[in-house]
C-alpha cells in the first residue's frame, strides 16, 4: 500500500493547498512507495503562520520545559528505533545496519543534547571599570526556515530543529522531498510527546517551490540550510538582500592523506569507510585519495581488493554493507563521473558498473559499485567537482608539501583525513589542511560540542555545540551605569 504523507502545520497532518503530490520511489527497488505532497507558497504562509502564532508562548517556555519535552521526544524516538530504521532506508537506499548504527541513534543523540545543552549556558558579562557593567541577553530569533537534504535525512534534519527548538524558536523546516519519510514520522511523533502546536512546522515539497518560499518568506528571520554548494549560492542571493541570518553547510570533495609509516592492515577499515560509507553520499566521505609513493602500489591492490569485499544489496537485509544510490538521476550524474574518468585516460581498478546478481527484490534498483580510479590528473573535473557517490580516486606523492597543496587545490574545504604514526607531522598536516574538519587517524568521529562547517565554497557559518545555540539567538547587550 502507498502511504500518503502529509504536511505537520499547526500540530496537525495538513493536505498541500494544491491537492499536488510527488512520487516518493524506494531506490532499492524502484518502486513508488509514498506519496509526498508537493507544496508551495501558500502551504508555507500557512505554516509561517502557525510558527508566528507558537512563538509568544514557546519562547517564554522555561528552558527546563522545552528540554523535557525533547528529551521526552528523543526517548520515544529511541523507542521505535527499528521504525524509523526501516523507513529510512526504505526512503534513502541505505542499508539499515547503516541507519541502526549511525542515522536513527544520532538523530537520538541530537535531541538529546541540544535538550540539555540549554540547561548550561551562561552569557558574557564585561566591566568597564567602576563606570558600567555590560551584559549580553540572548533572545530567540523568531520562525527558523530549515532546509535538509537526503543523504542522512534524519540526522540532518534533526541537527537542525533540535537547536532551533530547544533556544525558543518555532521552525519551518522543509526535508528533501526524496527522502521526507522520517520527517514526517518525527512531526507526529513530536505532536504525541507534547510539543505545542506550531513550533515544529513541516512543508514538503521540492527546493524550488517550498524551499525557496521559506527562503523568501518576510516573516522568517533565519535560514539554516543543508545541500548542494549551487544550491546555497541561490539561498544566499534571496536572504542576503534581507538580511536574513543564514548558516549553508555546503558541498565537499575531501582529501583522505595516507603517508608510508602506518600500519596499512590497522588502517584499511577506516580508510574504506571514509571512502564509502552510504554508498559515499555523505558530505564528509574523502573521495580524493593521497597516498605516499612508497606505499602507493600495495595501498591501492589491497584497498581495490577491500573494496571488493564490501557486500553490496538488499538495503534491508542485515548484512548488506553498500545500498542503492538514492535515486536514478543521482545513478546517472555518478555514472557520468565514472565515464569522463575512462575518457580522461583514467584506469577503473575496480567498480565502475551496475552490479549483477542482486537479488529479484532489488534487480531494478539504483546500485553503482564502489568505485576505485588512479592515474588521472589532480585537477581533472573528476578530482575537482563533487560527485557524491561511490567514486573515488587514488593519486601517490612524493612529499608531505605537494599532498597539502593538491588537497588544498579545490573550491571546497569541508573535511579531510590525515593517516600517519608520525605525532608531528599528523598536527602539522592538520594545521596547514584547508578545511573545516580534519580526522588524523580516524573518520567522521565528532563530538556534538566542536564547531562543524566549511571553509572556503563548503560553507558558511559553523553548526554544532554553542555555534549552533548562538546562530539561533539573537545577542543584545545591555550597559548599565554604575554611577
Ligand atoms: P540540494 O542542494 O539539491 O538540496 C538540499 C535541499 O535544498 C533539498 O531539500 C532541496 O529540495 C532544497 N532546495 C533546492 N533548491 C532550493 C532553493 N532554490 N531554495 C530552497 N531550497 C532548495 O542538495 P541535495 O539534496 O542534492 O544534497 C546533496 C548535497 O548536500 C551535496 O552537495 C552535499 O555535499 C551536501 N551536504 C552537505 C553537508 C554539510 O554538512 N556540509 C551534509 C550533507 C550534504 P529538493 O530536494 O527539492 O531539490
């Protein structure tokens, strides 16, 4: 049966305006699975509405009782874990040992600790001598317009309200409308649990309609979005003129520097899921590979034949570790990236097809194999543009200097990783590495307190810990004379 899903306004499902809904496919199969309503201006005034009308009272909420209303969110989140688990990966590809381990427990974590970070905020308080004390206040914005994408839909999307809720804020958030299955799970679930009608606003719907309403809209001070560099670039031309305040994390194509000295078995693992890890659709995930001469060889045979261990099919299947590209037109910008790789003379050490041999269930789905790719220049379209997929290239080095440069040598600078057993070198490498992120020796571990965003075309703004509370507040100070 197809579901239907619906608009959360005002605390209630709400059909779009229009009476227009989009096809929600499964990617493993290919298969509509939800109908998604496709909503646009008048939905979004209908929900700004409601955001307006929540505000008074939730931001004049104690903080003690938001936090418990999230907390008492992400409990029952955490309760129906295996729901969402299997909506998620159903919605988005992904294998559901992926959304188990990663997606459905951050997005736990998120409520949680943005539910009792409000608990433990100070504000400022300067001194001017004996003449005047000055304190900061800070204050909700208003209606938060937030704008998540695919790749890790809960996760992102709750990255997002968790922040903006807890500091007082009512929300219009708009998932992607590929994978906007969990969102709505969440909306009905936050309606269940006690949160008042209004605060969480959901409009699905596609970026250029809904989202660039909430974008647009006079009534929504700030905008936290989540996607492509392109996409941010037009975000940012609406909201600049109105002096929105925007936060754009951004699009990356991270460099993973591997040198000689380590021990190449230790490290394979986190090196292959850095490269991989959901089918390499994360922001994150290093798709530029740079490998010490010496190791070069041995690192890519042995990488390539990691590669082919992983077990790719069933997203639903307990053991599948690579699932399905999250839709067909994703399928097709990958496979055009692994076809200008052949034409630029570079060699496909493994992947680079369709896979054969999954099961009926999934033989119509949008699988690519993991993909390995070496001797192409470092600044071909296919090390520089972002592909987002199961691709990635290996390029060896000679010195630490030239691996800092060529991985410095693109418009992004979200994330990268550095390998190595050398203490010095690995502070050093991470010192003079353009980017908002760098793991030595380890990927995508992050600490919810640490600021998170991009550097150069990968963002702008940082998420995460006191970033994220103050993006949501708005800083007012007060001088008080003393005489
Ligand atoms: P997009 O930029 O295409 O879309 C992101 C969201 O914005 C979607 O909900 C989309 O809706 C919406 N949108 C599109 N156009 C507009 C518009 N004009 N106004 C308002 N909203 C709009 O990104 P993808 O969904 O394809 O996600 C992949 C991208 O996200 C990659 O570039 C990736 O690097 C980046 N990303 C960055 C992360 C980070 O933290 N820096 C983390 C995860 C992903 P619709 O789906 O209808 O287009």
């Amino acid at each position: 049966m197809t579901t239907i899903l619906a608009n959360h306004i005002d605390g209630l499902a709400v059909e779009p305006r229009d009476g227009i809904y989009l096809d929600d496919v499964d990617p493993a199969t290919g298969a509509v699975h939800a109908r998604v309503p496709a909503s646009g201006p008048a939905d979004v005034d209908q929900a700004v509405a409601a955001g307006r009308r929540a505000f008074p009272g939730w931001s004049a909420t104690p903080a003690s009782e938001r936090s418990r209303i999230l907390i008492r969110i992400a409990d029952a989140l955490e309760t129906r874990l295996e729901d969402y688990v299997r909506a998620e990966s159903i919605d988005s590809g992904k294998p559901v040992r992926l959304a188990r381990a990663l997606d459905i427990p951050r997005a736990v974590a998120n409520l949680r600790f943005f539910a009792t970070a409000i608990l433990h905020t100070g504000s400022d308080l300067f001194e001017t001598d004996d003449r005047a004390l000055n304190y900061t206040l800070r204050r909700p914005r208003g209606v938060a317009g937030l704008i998540s994408p695919w790749n890790l839909p809960l996760y992102l999307f709750t990255w997002k309200i968790a922040p903006a809720i807890a500091t007082g804020n009512t929300v219009v958030a708009k998932p992607s409308e590929l994978t906007p299955w969990t969102a709505a799970m969440l909306a009905d679930l936050t309606a269940e649990q006690g949160l008042p009608p209004g605060v969480l606003n959901v409009v699905h719907g596609l970026g250029a309609s809904a989202g660039a309403a909430i974008v647009d809209h006079p009534d929504v001070p700030a905008i936290s979005f989540t996607g492509g560099t392109a996409t941010g670039a037009t975000i940012a031309r609406t909201a600049g003129p109105a002096f929105k305040k925007l936060s754009l994390e951004l699009g990356g194509k991270n460099a993973t520097v591997v040198f000689a000295d380590v021990d190449l078995d230790e490290v394979l693992p986190g090196i292959v899921r850095s490269a991989f890890e959901n089918q390499g659709e994360i922001c994150l995930c290093g798709s530029r590979l740079f490998v010490e001469a010496p190791l070069y060889e041995r690192f890519v045979t042995t990488f390539a034949a990691a590669v082919e261990r992983l077990r790719m099919g069933d997203p639903l299947d307990d053991a599948t570790e690579q699932g399905a590209l999250v839709s067909a037109a994703h399928r097709a910008k990958v496979e055009s990236y692994v076809d200008l790789a052949r034409d630029l003379g570079g060699e496909i050490v493994t992947g680079g097809r369709r896979p054969d041999g999954l099961p009926a269930r999934v033989s119509e789905g949008f699988f690519v194999e993991p993909t390995v790719v070496t001797g192409l220049p470092v600044d071909c379209r296919v090390n520089m543009e972002e592909i987002f997929g199961p691709v990635v290239t290996i390029t060896p080095f000679r010195a630490e200097e030239e691996a800092v440069a060529w991985a410095n040598g693109t418009q992004y600078g979200l994330a990268a990783s550095v390998w190595t057993n050398d203490l010095r070198r690995a502070h050093r490498v991470a010192g003079a590495l353009d980017a908002g992120t760098v793991w030595i020796n380890t990927w995508l571990l992050r600490d919810l307190r640490v600021p998170f965003g991009g550097m150069k075309q990968s963002g702008v703004g940082r998420e995460g810990g006191d970033e994220a509370l103050r993006f949501f507040t708005e800083p007012k100070t007060v001088s008080v004379a003393l005489r």
